[in-house]
C-alpha cells in the first residue's frame, strides 16, 4: 500500500517533470539554455519514471532490466547532451551570455 | 598474468550474470547457450585486445554509493531549481560560461566530473582541454555551485588511494 503510492508518486513526479522539460526546450531563448531544460528529462525525469516502475515490478528481473536501463540512460544521457553541445560550439554556435569574461577556480 | 586470468574469470561471470538477468530462464538448455556466448564474447574481447585494466577499480568500488547519493540529493536540488526558472514567467536566467580545473588525476575520474557536471541540471561541460572543462551555467547559483568546488573534491577524493605510478 505504501509502496503503492510512493511509486505512483514517483511516476507522476517524473511525468510533471518531463512535461516542465518540453516547457523548458520550448521556452528558454537559446540552443545552450534549451540543453539544460533537456538535461531534465535525462535525469529526473526517466529517473523517477523508472524507479516509479521499479516498484510496481517488486523484487523481479523485471525490476533487474529497469535497473539496466536506468544505469545505460544516467551513463549515455550526459555523454549524448555534452558530444551536442560540443558539436554546436565547435561547429560555430557562439553561447548568448549575459555575462562576458569566464571566471575559473584554477 | 595471474591478474589476466582473475579479470578473464570476473568478466565471464559478469556476462553469464547479464545473461541470466535479461532471459529469466535456468534450464539447462538456456544456461548452457549462455555460457556458450559469453565465452565467445570474451575470447573476442581478447582477440581484439579490448579487455583492459584501467578502467574502475574493484578496490574503489565501495566509495561510488556514498557519491552517488550525494549526487543523487544535488541532482534533485537543481532540478527543482532550474524546473522554477522555467515555469517562471519572468525567466531570469544569468548565462554563464566557466573554466573549472579538474583535480582527479586519471582520465576516468575526470570522466567521472565531466558527466556529473552534465547530468546535474542547470550545468552541461561544453569542452574540455588541458586548461580544464568548459561548463555552460543557466543561472549564476549553478555557476557558483561548479566554482565552489565541491563535487571536484569528493570526485578527487574517490580515488586518492590509487598510488600515483599505478595508473595507466
């Protein structure tokens, strides 16, 4: 019963997000703040999707592949979404800023 | 070439493992065509000469949970951050890019950075070069937050029990 309700918590918490997400690919001003809406979905998004399922599965191989799954996505999302936004910077795309010299902590 | 039969045995039994997991069956017919391909999956392997040794540490694995759990809390955190610059009407966004030095000090570590920076919402490593990673920032709390140093440090302090001249 309470298993039941944290895991439909969990997948109507990654739904909302995932609809913020496309919100935020809609809305936000440029192709580098767009990556950042996206990276929503890739970790929160699928992320409580999945654990939501993962409960439903109980302790079964189903819940082992939704495991698999969400290792590959946490593993393949970032790596996809930064080869995007390198491949965009150096194909040309200048970043808009709003704010000009880049600060570093080295 | 003890250490090459240990990992040649580890790797075989990880296959036969993935094997099981993803079929769900345990005759003997099944696990026998199992053990059939993952052998043959690892004598390409080392046909190939793909089966390497630098990757993660077996003797590191124990401090990644901790991390991801404190990834896990900074993941949710930022999330919900940037899920509130969005849905404002306002948006305020503050675009940034910054120049953070990865203190690991193997290629996996910084891999390790690189991704986590990524996966974190609000930040994406745009580039990385010998000056160190080029993270793009959608507002300045996320700016700040890679400038702080933190997730540098625990990524550092994951592997400060390698000693130096073992890495690859």
């Amino acid at each position: 019963m309470i298993v039941d309700a944290l895991s439909w918590i969990l997948l109507i918490s990654g739904s909302a997000f995932c609809i913020i997400s496309a919100i935020g690919v809609l809305r936000l001003p440029d192709y580098f703040s767009r990556i950042h809406a996206a990276g929503i979905l890739d970790s929160v998004g699928t992320g409580a999707l999945i654990l939501g399922l993962m409960l439903q599965g109980g302790f079964t191989l189903v819940t082992v592949k939704l495991f698999m799954i969400l290792a590959i996505i946490v593993i393949t999302g970032p790596t996809a979404t930064h080869a995007l936004a390198r491949a965009a910077l150096h194909g040309g795309l200048t970043p808009e800023l709003d704010e000009e010299e880049a600060p570093s902590n080295s | 070439m003890k250490d090459v039969h240990l990992s040649v045995i580890i790797a075989t039994f990880a296959l036969m493992l993935l094997w099981i997991s993803l079929s769900g069956y345990f005759n003997a017919l099944q696990l026998g065509l199992g053990f059939v391909s993952s052998v043959a999956v690892i004598w390409l392997t080392i046909r190939l000469k793909l089966l390497t040794f630098d990757g993660v540490r077996l003797a590191l694995l124990p401090r990644y949970p901790l991390y991801l759990l404190w990834l896990i809390r900074q993941i949710i955190w930022s999330n919900l951050l940037v899920a509130r610059i969005v849905l404002s009407p306002r948006m305020p966004l503050h675009r940034q890019i910054v120049l953070t030095k990865p203190k690991q000090h193997s290629d996996m570590a910084t891999t390790i950075y690189a991704n986590s920076i990524t996966l974190t919402p609000g930040t994406v490593t745009v580039d990385s070069s010998e000056d160190g990673l080029l993270v793009h920032s959608l507002a300045k709390v996320f700016a700040d937050g890679v400038l702080a140093n933190e997730m540098n440090n625990r990524i550092a302090g994951l592997e400060t029990n390698i000693p130096k001249d073992e890495q690859a």
